[in-house]
C-alpha cells in the first residue's frame, strides 16, 4: 500500500512522508494535553464537591455532616432532588445528552474538510464553560448545572473528532504507538494543571478563601484547555473530502449507527464483549467520576487531599498500565482483565469500610484505582480490535467509542438514587459493585478465540 493520507481515486488511503506524519503526530499530541485540564482538575476533581456544596447552599443546608445531614430537598420542575445526588443526575443528564449527539458529530466530521476547525470549536465551547464556572456561587447550583453539561458534552464531541484525526495522521501500524504516546502525553498535562491547583488550594494566595481559589482553578482549567488546542489547530492540515456524501441530519446519523448495531449482530462474541463491556466499563467510569465527592462528603477529606489522590492516581495509572501490558503479554488481555474486574471488587469493598478522616488509607485507595484503572481501559480496547472484522474498523471503533462514551450514564444514576434513598455514600458506592460483577460474569461468556475466528483475523499468540 502506498504510504501517506488522503484517499486515492482507487479508494486506497495514502499516507504522508513519515516526517510530514511525525509533525502532524506531535501537533495531535498537544489535543491530549490541553483536554486533561478539564477531565483532571475541573470533571475529575473539583467540580463534584463544589457543585455539590452549592447546592446544600441552594437547599438550605450550608454545613452538612454526617451528623448534620441535610434534610431539605431542590425543587426541580416539581420534583425532590436530594442536593448531595443532584451532581450526579446533572453527570446523567450530560452523558446521555453526548450519547444522542454523538451521531452527529461523527457525521459532520466525515464530511469535513477540516476536522482540526470542529476540534477547536468544541474545544473553545468547554473551555468557555470551564472557565464559567467561576461565576457559580451561593446557590446558583442551577448556573453550574448547565455550565457542566455543555463543558462535557464539548468534551466528548472534541475527543470524537479527535480519535477520528488519529487515522489521518497514523499508519495502521502506528496508531497503537502514536495513541499511547498522545495518552501518556495528557496525563503529564493533566499532572501539571493538578500540581498548580494543589498549590493555589493549599497556599491560599492573596488572602483567598477556599471556594475562590477553587473558582479560579476553574478559569485556569477553561484558559489551559482553549491555549494549547491552539498547538494542534496550527499543526494538523486540512484534508479534502473525497466522497460524495448528504446532507447531514439527524435521522440519517442516527440510522447509520443503526446499521453498524444490525451488523455487529453477525458477530456474536464481538457483541457479547460489548455488552460486558457496557457493564465494567460503567462501573469504572462512575468510580471515576464520584471517587472526589466521596472523599470530600464521606470521608471528610479536604480538597488539597483530594487533588493529592487524584495526583497518585495519575502516576500509579501509567505504572499499572504498563504492568498490566506486560501480565498481558504473558497471560493474554482476556485473563487479565477478568483479574481486573476481581481487584475492582476489592476497591470497592475496600472503599466502602474506610473510616473517615483516614488519609493514609484514602491514599492507599487511590493507589490502588490508578493500578488498574488505566490498563483495564487500555486492554479492553486492544482485545477488542481482535473482534472487528476486516474493513470496518472505523465503524466499528466508532460504536466502541460510543460504548465507553455515551452509554455510562447508569453508573452515576444508581448512585445517586441510593445516595438519595439511602442518605449515605457508603451504600452507594457499594452499589457499584453490581457492575463489575455483571460485566464480569458476562465477560466469562465471550469465547474470544472464537471471536477473533469469526472476525476474520490471525490470533495473537497469547489471547
């Protein structure tokens, strides 16, 4: 095949010069980066605890405790919502929101000349949204509500289009190397952004309160993000589109997606991992997504602690992925990320008795996520691409991304619903566990070399 990028008149993607490729691969890069501001600091860390307290504020509950629990109740178009759950529906509502817009932004990359131009655009609408957030104050949780939905919503469509320049820079046989490189790129950003943060938090400069040092972290987050997507947008180059396509709509988005669920169907064990995926990867992602709040409500943790563990997630994640590639090598990604799900459970349980007020422990706890977190993402993914047919494996990576993406929204729900039934994070945390052990069990039934035999391929020597 000749090498370089753009489409032939014979249908045979052609590459770039391999220096002209490692140019463009290094602006791509930098998307990684400038995104980690907002997952890390903003999505992953501060946003939780402190929309949450505005909405005690908002509740009339302004110093809530285990002992002093809040007993009032938002009113949200008629109905009850618990202030320390009302984050949680607002993750929801966000993920699902993606889920259904995800079609489309697919298509309009695809019949983009300049996907690098939809990149920025998203990008500069969360950071604008990030940055925004540094309005939110008092009660005005309704304010930070709407700011978080469209910051992530943002998000994910710039990682869609972002995923999808990945094969305009890449050969096949680089993408592995240039992804890993582009993640470990953004963690490195993320880390940075943290460390700041943890500073202006802990020092308190200028005579700032805690909440103010929290908001301009926010700013900080929002300018990051807009700044270095600039890095990218001059870097990447524009490519012409080749194909005669239609008019984008909805319907049409929404029926091509169709098409790729009709045909994944002819592929049983493929579908089968996709949908135990759907489960454990839930429950990983809610973890995430709830691990700052739990320390801060539950455990009593304060926000500088909380930033610490985010920190040594970060670090230990890029050692556990690197672990877990290497047991995977030796013992196949499907035995190793069934072993994943099992230490899940663990952390979960582990998470569940840990008293409040215990650092080394929380500490410990958070280790322990990063050791798996990262691998069981990366695995899932590589196993996963032995199961796509040949000559589909946009299609198909679409429909994963869509997967990991906008489908983990039932994790948040749950716990939300027992927090708010139940009053305690404990119970609901330990609800997780639901996932992994479904996703688990599920898992167990995906015959994976039969997989890979139906989809056409060679199997790796380790499966």
């Amino acid at each position: 095949m000749m090498r370089g990028m753009s489409t032939s008149d014979a249908g045979v993607r052609v590459y770039d010069d391999p220096v002209t490729r490692g140019r463009e691969q290094k602006a791509w890069y930098w998307y990684e980066w400038a995104q980690s501001a907002f997952v890390t600091t903003v999505s992953v860390v501060l946003v939780t605890p402190y929309l949450t307290s505005v909405a005690e504020n908002a509740a009339g509950c302004p110093d809530v405790t285990d002992a002093n629990p809040c007993r009032t109740s938002l009113d949200v178009l008629g109905i009850p919502v618990s202030p320390g759950s009302a984050v949680f529906y607002v993750v929801t509502i966000a993920t699902v929101l993606s889920f259904l817009a995800m079609p489309v932004v697919g298509a309009l990359a695809d019949r983009s000349s300049s996907k690098k131009t939809w990149l920025a655009a998203y990008a500069i609408v969360g950071a604008l949204a990030a940055a925004c957030l540094f309005f939110v104050t008092g009660g005005n949780w309704v304010l930070g509500a709407a700011l978080l939905i469209v910051g992530n919503v943002a998000l994910i469509a710039s990682l869609t289009v972002y995923a999808a320049i990945l094969i305009d820079v890449a050969e096949p046989d680089e993408r592995d190397h240039v992804s890993t490189r582009g993640w470990a790129f953004g963690y490195v950003g993320g880390l940075v952004l943290l460390v700041i943060s943890l500073a202006l938090v802990q020092l308190l400069p200028f005579g700032l309160t805690t909440g103010e040092a929290v908001r301009i972290c926010f700013v900080l987050a929002g300018l990051w993000w807009a700044a270095f997507t600039i890095v990218p947008y001059r870097g990447l180059r524009d490519r012409p589109v080749t194909e005669t396509w239609s008019a984008v709509t909805v319907g049409g988005s929404f029926s091509q997606l169709r098409d790729t669920f009709r045909h994944v169907r002819d592929y049983p064990q493929t579908l089968r991992f996709l949908i135990a995926f759907l489960f454990f990867n839930d429950g990983v992602q809610t973890v995430i997504a709830v691990a700052a709040v739990y320390g801060a409500e539950e455990l009593g943790m304060k926000t500088t602690y909380v930033i610490l563990a985010v920190i040594l997630v970060q670090i230990t994640g890029i050692i556990g992925a690197l672990v877990m590639g290497r047991l995977a090598a030796n013992r196949g990604a499907y035995r190793v990320i069934r072993g994943a799900l099992v230490v899940w459970v663990v952390i979960v349980g582990i998470g569940f008795v840990i008293p409040a007020g215990s650092l080394p422990l929380f500490l410990l706890l958070a280790a322990c996520i990063g050791l798996v977190v990262a691998g069981t993402q990366a695995l899932s993914r590589s196993l996963y691409s032995q199961l796509i047919p040949l000559g589909r494996e946009g299609e198909y990576f679409s429909l994963y991304q869509a997967c990991e993406r906008g489908t983990s929204w039932l994790g948040t729900l749950v716990f939300g619903l027992v927090h708010q039934f139940t009053g305690s994070y404990r119970w609901a945390i330990m609800a997780l566990v639901l996932f992994f052990v479904v996703g688990g069990v599920l898992l167990r039934r995906v015959d994976i070399a039969q997989g890979i035999r139906d989809a056409g391929n060679e199997a790796p020597a380790v499966v």
